[in-house]
C-alpha cells in the first residue's frame, strides 16, 4: 500500500469517528437542553463532563488528520 493510500484509510477512519462524537454530542446537548430542570443533579454534572470530553475529541481527531494532509 502506498503512503497515500494509507494517509486516505487514516483520514477516512478519523471522519468516521468525528461522526460518531458529532451525533453523541448533539444527542447529549438535546438531552441536556431538555432534562436539565428536573434532572437529578449528578447526572446534569456528568452530562456536562461528557459534553466537555466530546468537545475535546472532537477538536483532537481533526488535529490528528491535519499532519497527514500536509505529507501526502
């Protein structure tokens, strides 16, 4: 496999899993911006490091992928 075929897998897997983290954390803000009122309190707090979490992958995975498009 050529370095450009493998640069291509790497991007493709890493769109793949900014996907995942996208649709994770739309499905937690709607349910933060739904439930926060009446939500026991541990459970808006973990909702909120999710959140938090997500939102630092989601910033890590295109950090990641910009290398690879420089080099090839």
């Amino acid at each position: 496999m050529s370095k450009l075929d493998l640069a291509k897998e790497k991007i493709t897997y890493l769109k793949f899993w900014l996907g995942i983290l996208v649709a994770v954390g739309i499905t937690l803000m709607g349910w933060f911006l739904s439930n926060f009122r009446s939500a026991h309190w541990l459970l808006v707090a973990a909702d909120v490091l999710a959140l938090l979490a997500i939102g630092l992958g989601s910033y890590a995975i295109p950090s990641e992928a910009s290398p690879q498009t420089s080099e090839a």
